[in-house]
C-alpha cells in the first residue's frame, strides 16, 4: 500500500508542541491538516502559532511566501471531534497516559471513515494496548515522530501485536513521503530508541554512583572520546530528569524489572529534588546567569617517553595506536614477555598500559599496569581516559599521561572501575541492539538508522558490534558481570551466539 494521498486530511489531535510540529510537518507536504485540542480555544491558539512558525520560515529563506500562503489556507483549527470525521489520518499526540488514548481512538472510532488510519505518536506506552479496546485495533499504528518533529527526520513505525500490515506500510509510506526517515520495528518497550538509548544514561548514572569521576569528565570523556553529540549529563538536563527518569522506569516496569533496565537512585534523589535540569534552572549542572559550568578533570602535562614497546597487536581500534605513537616521533619497539597473548604497551618504567577489557587495572598478577579507556575512533578522538592500578606508581601514571598527550589528546584519569566509560557504555548499547534484532524488534539496518538519527550516536550499534568484534563485546560483559554480579551484565543469548559464530570462523 502506498501513502495516503496528498489531497487527503490529515489530523492532529494534540495541540503542544509536539501536536504543532507533527501538523507543521503534514501541512507543508501539502495536506489540508485539522488541528483539535479537547481544551476550548487551545486549537485555535495553537494554529496560529503554527503560522507564526511559517512566517520565520518565510524571513529566513527557507520557504517562499506563496508557499506559506497555500499552507496558511489548508489549516483549520477544530472545536469539535466531529469535524475530523474525513479525516485520512489521525496523529495523536496527547498526554502520556494509556486511559486517556485508549479513550480517546475509542471516540474517534464513532467519527472517522473505517478507512482512516490512527496513529499513535506515544514514545513509551505499547501501541497493543493503545488499541486494544477498539472494535477494529488494525488500523492502530504507532507514529513516534522526535522533538521537535520539523526537524528531526526520524519516526519509528511501531506495529502492536493486532496492527494490519497495510496499516504500517501506509504509516511508513507517509512519513517517508514527508520527507522523513521511517523505521519500522515491533512493540516492545521503548521501541527502538527509547530501549537501546537507556544504557547510555544508565552506565554514566552507575559510574557517577561508583565515584569513578564527576558528571563534568564523565560527559567530556563519552563526547571527546566517544564521539558521543552530548554526554549524558548534559543531556538528561536538556530533555529533563523528570522526563528521562520517568521513561527509564517505563521501559524497567515493562520488561518486569529486568536488572539490565534498572533505574538510577541518584536521578531519582535529582528529580524528588525538584532539580530538573535547564527548564528549572538546575540539574547535574546550574544554568542560572553567570554561573559557571563545571570543568572536566583533565591531567596537567607530562613529559612524552622517548620509546615505549608494543606486545602483540592492540586490539580493535586501538590498533592504530601504533601508527600514531609513531607519527609522534616516539620509538616503538617489540615487547616479548613471554605467554601473553593480549596486546598491550610496555612503558618505559616497566608499566604495562592496556585497553580495558572490563576488569579492573587492579588485579594479582598484573603490578603496576594502567587502562585506557575505548574509543571508536583513535585518531579523531581528543579525550582518553586512564586508570590505574595500585600498584601504578605516580612516575608510571606521568609515562602514560605524557604518551596519550604526546598523540594530541587530554587525558582524564579516572578511578579504577571495570570497564571505565566508553567501552562499558558502548558495549551494553551493542549488547541491546543486538538482542533486539534477534528479538526481531527492527532490522540491523533500521537499529542503526534509528540510533544515528534519533539520538546522533556517531555510528550504529550493530556496525559497532562489526567493528569491535562479538567476542570482544561479550568478553568485556563477561567481565563486567564476574566485578558485578546480578545480572545486569550478563551478555545476551544472541551476543554469545554472534561472537561463538565469530571465533568459529576465525
């Protein structure tokens, strides 16, 4: 089935933000569009600032005026449910709570065309329960546009476990004929973003409560060596603890409590607190005027070793390790301790320097050795983290600070946690995606369109699972779990199969 015709309606039921920017985005594609809020008046206000809207399109060149004239005329804002009754497509996009959606399709049932297909915009709630009171669910979809949705070009196509396939095609035939990016997935909770997005705030939440380093080096170190847009900090005050807390334990509550989801005691302390981020004035971080932001902790310069050696071969991305230590001018020359097979570099004080494979620096049989953080792209990163064992003296702690300073990036040193910050963050996300494309929740290819688009992560999870290798992924959470018992680390069934097909191969 192709999409709804452009001569069709559309309406917007919803008339917040969210309602005016799906409308927004209906109306220049071309559709007549009926705006409808159930409070008096609201519709009415919202069209016109929607038009407000569409005069700053006209001021910044982005659209002509004729256009925004033609746009101006196919709006309506509607004081009754009645008039939707021609309507093609019903977006809505109300408040978060399942009676109240589940109220109102049963009303729009008794008012539109059986034809007309109904969208659900929620971001939380299961689309199967949405629908599930109606006399025909099949025409219940799941449109989960982002904020703001002019913008934004992903929508997650969502079917509940009664939507018509005719139904999602058409959903994700629209959107794409708006000009937006569709992925389809199934209905589970969080969809595809909203699942795969939470260890990224959850690993930064539970390394905060771990004391490895403050909210400050904590986004620094995911948005300079990561590569991650924001860090998390950062970010859940921009969305809002409240909003970001509430959808951590929606998706926790909808998989029964799965330790993997659990929410965070710190945030939830941030949001009793009333300290909800930027639209409070505070969060993580004070936006009141003229206060300052936070600093990363960041190492003071060091001298750069005139030599280090390098055991074996790096492994993953830090292969390239090599390659730039020598660009730098440093002498690399071949280790050969003896029955190791980990690669890993030999300071000049004997120290071994190593990337984290999720145990901790310190350990019995490895002295003075010191780990270095993941990143997925060595050369273009500008952070590193570094932990160091006990038995790391200050002296050896210096050598590394100076190699990594040496290769043009700060370095942040951190607490000796397992896994440190980037590679425990990423590998859960892997660890996610890869459990859910074989859950059958979306396609690989739509995993990773929907995490590059929908929250900007420098790359897709499932390319990440390629780059990284299945085996090294499952290894680290091996790790991770044996330091941290109760299941939250436990790598899936379908990461142990992925990385047992790998070594196969191998």
């Amino acid at each position: 089935m192709t999409a709804i015709g452009i001569d069709t309606t559309v309406a917007v039921v919803g008339a917040g933000t969210m309602g005016q920017g799906i409308a927004q985005v209906a109306l220049v594609a071309g559709h007549h569009v009926r705006l409808y809020d159930s409070a008096p008046g609201r519709a009415g206000q919202a069209a016109e600032a929607l038009v407000r809207r569409l005069d700053r399109l006209v001021e910044k060149g982005r659209i002509p005026a004729v256009e925004r004239d033609a746009a101006r005329a196919r709006l309506s804002p509607a004081e009754e449910l009645t008039e939707l009754a021609d309507a093609a497509l019903v977006i809505e996009a109300i408040l978060e709570q399942l009676p109240a959606k589940q109220a109102l399709f049963g009303s729009l049932e008794d008012v539109v065309r059986a034809d007309c297909l109904l969208a659900t915009n929620t971001s939380s709630l299961s689309v199967t329960a949405v629908a599930g009171g109606l006399r025909h669910p099949g025409r219940c979809v799941g449109m989960h546009f982002f904020n703001p949705a002019p913008l934004l070009p992903l929508v997650e196509i969502v079917s509940g476990f009664t939507t018509d396939e005719a139904a999602a095609a058409t959903a994700h035939d629209t959107a794409a004929a708006w000009g937006k990016t569709p992925v389809r997935c199934a209905d589970t909770p969080g969809f595809i973003v909203n699942r795969l997005a939470r260890p990224f705030y959850a690993e930064a939440l539970r390394l905060y409560e771990e004391r490895a380093a403050d909210p400050a080096t904590l986004d620094a170190v995911l948005r300079e060596g990561g590569g991650f847009r924001m860090g998390p900090f950062e970010l859940t005050d921009l969305i809002g603890q409240d909003v970001n807390e509430a959808v951590t334990h929606s998706v926790w509550t909808a998989f029964f409590q799965d330790p993997k989801f659990t929410p965070s005691l710190a945030q939830r302390r941030l949001v009793e607190s009333g300290l909800h981020g930027r639209k409070t004035g505070r969060g993580w971080f004070d936006y009141a005027e003229g206060a300052q932001r936070p600093e990363p902790s960041t190492a003071g310069p060091c001298p750069a070793p005139s030599s280090v050696a390098v055991h074996a071969e790096l492994p993953g991305p830090a292969a390239v390790l090599r390659e730039l230590i020598e660009e730098a001018g440093i002498e690399v020359a071949r280790d050969r301790t003896p029955g190791e097979s980990e690669g890993f570099i030999r300071l000049p004080g004997g120290a071994r320097l190593a990337l984290t494979n999720g145990n901790p620096a310190t350990t019995r049989v490895d002295g003075a050795a010191i780990r270095f953080d993941l990143s997925l792209d060595y050369r273009a990163a500008t952070r590193i983290a570094l932990a160091p064992s006990a038995a790391a003296s200050p002296a050896d702690l210096a050598e590394a600070v100076g190699l990594f300073q040496a290769l043009g990036k700060q370095v942040s040193v951190i607490d000796d946690v397992p896994g440190m910050i980037v590679a425990r963050t990423v590998a859960m996300i892997v660890d996610f995606a890869v459990d859910a494309a074989a859950r059958g929740v979306a396609t690989p290819e739509d995993i990773d369109t929907a995490m590059r688009l929908g929250v900007n992560y420098p790359g897709g999870p499932m390319e990440w699972a390629e780059r990284l290798g299945a085996f090294w992924v499952r290894d680290l959470l091996d790790s991770l779990h044996h330091q941290n018992a109760g299941g939250r680390y436990v790598p899936s069934w379908a990461l142990r199969r992925r990385a047992d097909l790998e070594e196969w191969v191998l």
